[in-house]
C-alpha cells in the first residue's frame, strides 16, 4: 500500500469526505472485478452494496495497509449475497450446458461459471484468480478450511465437466 493510500485511509476515517471519495474511487474498479464472476447480472447491486458497506465501516479498519484485504472479503460476501438473491429459487441445472466443442453454442468461461452457485464461483475467484491460499479463502467467507476444501473440489468438479466432450 503506498503512503498516500494509507493517508488517505486515515483522513478518510477522521471525517475527510474528499479522502473517501478519493479512496472509494480507488477501491471501484478493484470491488467490481470481485463482484462481477460471482454475481454476475447482480454484479452493479454488488458492488454498490460493497462500496456502501466500506463507506459505513471504514471507521472500524484498524490497519489502513490491510484495505485491499478488507474491501475483497466485503465485496466477496455482497457479491454472493446479490447473487443468491437474483438467483433465489431458480435451480442450476449442470446437465443444461453445452459441451465445450458445439459448434453452434459456443459456450465460453462465463457461459459456464453463470451456472455455478454463487459460492462456487466465490470459492473459484477467490482461490483460482486472486490466488489466495484455502485459509485465506475461508477467512473471507467465514467457513472451516474443509468448507473451502470440499466447495473448491465440488466448483472445479462442476467446472470440468461442463466443459467435458
């Protein structure tokens, strides 16, 4: 973190209203990538409630080097959140998918992540793309380590056969 991040972390939280508008303009794009492969169509709502949540909790950040830290698991848990609620009732059917070689579906990355769980696509993100380790990923999701285990080998389980001939 530079210096004039953490400044502005600790301006931001003494009451600087340009201070958080500089820091959530920072954190925007970083919160919407989060958001985004876990929540997909709720990825807006997502990352507003992200942003809103860092905005009203920024006060109890004791160590301004630990915001990206921060902002990913506050984003982590509203992205699944709006995705749960976007999604709530509606059963995800592995079978549905289109193998991988049809030619008249091309079915891409995201065609097949949109049909995970949100907790499957969470667990992904967290440990396949922010290359974060299975404790870190279960202290951001607030589950045991076997939870980020067992929902880790179930997603990339679910991933490849959707992708499987």
């Amino acid at each position: 973190m530079t210096a004039d991040l953490a400044a502005a972390v600790r301006a931001a939280q003494a009451g600087d209203t340009m201070a958080m508008h500089d820091l959530l303009d920072a954190l925007s794009p970083y919160v919407g990538r989060i958001c985004g492969p876990i929540a997909y169509e709720a990825a807006p709502d997502a990352a507003q409630e992200a942003l809103i949540a860092i905005f009203r909790g920024l006060r109890s950040l004791r160590d301004p080097a630990a915001l990206w830290g921060w902002a990913r698991a506050i984003a982590v848990r509203e992205a699944v959140r709006a995705a749960r609620r976007a999604h709530r009732g509606v059963p995800m059917d592995m079978a549905a998918l289109p193998a991988r070689d049809d030619p008249e579906l091309a079915t891409d990355v995201l065609d097949v992540l949109a049909r995970l769980s949100p907790e499957h696509r969470a667990i992904l993100v967290l440990r396949d793309v922010e290359g974060l380790s299975e404790q870190e990923a279960a202290e951001i999701l607030n589950v045991a380590e076997g939870t980020v285990k067992s929902r880790l080998h179930r997603a990339r389980q679910s991933f490849r056969k959707a992708w499987s001939p």
